[in-house]
C-alpha cells in the first residue's frame, strides 16, 4: 500500500515524533548566531530567554522553554518570581532560574547606574518610566525623591523612606534635605504600593499637601507626587490631589 510510512518503536508501537532543538535548526535561524548576527534586537524575548538558558528539555526546546516561561509569569512577573517559583515550570530547574534571576538583577542594576545619559523629566509618564520597572517590584513600601536641575534634568534619585509611608511617619525635613544640600529648584516625590494598586489613598494626599506646602516655604517646587503599583502609576496632580 503506499502512503507515508511511520516508524516504529522497538516494541512494534508508533513512536512520538521528535521535537525540533535549537541545534536541529539551520545556523541562520538559532537564537544565539542571529543574535551574533544582527543584535538582540532581531531576537524575540522568548529567544532572548533561550539564550540565557541555553537548553531545554526532553520535550521542549530552549525557546519552547522560554515561551512557557512567560506564558506563566510575564516579562515583569519573571522579575517578582522567587527562585522556587520558577522551579514549578517544568524543565526549569534551580541552575536555570538561577541564571533568569541573575540576568534580571544586571539588567536592572545596568539601568540604575548607567552615567552616560542625562535623563530630562518634562511629564508624568517620564518621571514613571524612570521609576516603574524598579519600584513596582518592591515588596515594601519606598518613598523617593527625585532631584531636578533647573532645566528638569533628573540629579539624583534619593531614598527617604523603606517600610511604612505614611503622614504619621513622614517627617518633612527628611524629605527635603538632600534637595537643599544639593539646592534644587525642584523635586518629584514617587512612593510604591506594594499591593499593586496605585490608587492614591487619603494619606497620599495628606503627605502631598504638606510637602507642596513645606516645599513653597523652602522655595523648592514639588512637581508631582507619583504612586506606583504593578498595575500601572498615578500622578497626583494630574488629579488635582495636594496641588491646590
């Protein structure tokens, strides 16, 4: 009869067909020489993700891997993982979530420390690009300061508080000193919320009214008062919270 064969395991049954590698592929289509190639701008994260864990398991390649690595938790989820979290995806063991948590932490310290650009604020939506991928990971809460010249570029980022942030707790001097040491025009005050929500709460508030008040005082201009959750962040004044 014709028609195409099957093969058959070693006990006359049909056996499973085998799952393509990466090192099945042609060079020019493997993650790493493209990388090589054209830059890691030319590979997808779940390649990305291959080629941090350079292998896969016995019935999943390495992209495959990297696929339902973020099928289950997301790029930003990756990131809040514990190590035993990432353990419960099969194929990934302690050595390869080691090496994902590894290579999240560089990349986020890369980005805290970078020196080579003079970042300028001239929005909300700035001030929570500059601060979001860190501060919505926290798992307490953190009230920063971010320090501004008087053309808005950021001077430093200063941390005031880690644990509760509240009006009971905030001391205003605190949270100026380091913009009059440096004398600062002007700042932007971001705190987290843990739980992911960024919805401003009453305290919120209350602290954001008695800084813009301390901050005409010491003539330095509160510019804005970010929350950020995992969810997304809210600016204050854009809300008219505190700014009155």
């Amino acid at each position: 009869m014709g028609g195409e064969r099957v093969s058959k395991g070693v006990l006359g049954h049909e056996a499973a067909p085998r799952r393509a590698r990466v090192c099945d592929l042609p060079a020019a289509e493997r993650p790493r020489e493209r990388l090589g190639r054209y830059g890691v701008g030319s590979l997808s994260t779940a390649e990305l993700l291959a080629v941090l864990l350079g292998t896969g398991h016995r019935s999943a390649s390495a992209v495959e891997l990297g696929a339902a690595l973020l099928a289950q938790f997301g790029l930003a989820g990756l990131a809040r993982a514990s190590v035993d979290e990432i353990c419960q995806v099969h194929g990934c063991g302690p050595a390869k979530a080691a090496q994902i948590k590894a290579a999240i932490e560089l990349g986020r310290r890369a980005a805290a420390t970078s020196p080579d650009a003079v970042v300028q604020l001239t929005s909300p939506a700035d001030a929570a690009a500059l601060l979001q991928s860190e501060m919505a990971l926290l798992e307490q809460e953190h009230l920063r300061v971010v320090l501004l010249n008087i053309k808005n570029h950021v001077v430093a980022v200063h941390e005031v508080y880690k644990g509760s942030v509240n009006a009971s707790i905030v001391r205003v001097g605190e949270v100026f000193r380091e913009p009059v040491r440096r004398n600062c025009p002007s700042v932007i005050v971001a705190h987290n919320h843990p739980s992911g929500d960024p919805t401003p709460s009453v305290e919120d508030v209350n602290i954001t009214r008695r800084l813009v008040q301390a901050g005409r005082i010491l003539d330095i201009d509160v510019l804005d008062h970010i929350v950020i959750g995992r969810r997304g962040w809210v600016s204050l004044r854009e809300r008219g919270h505190g700014f009155s």
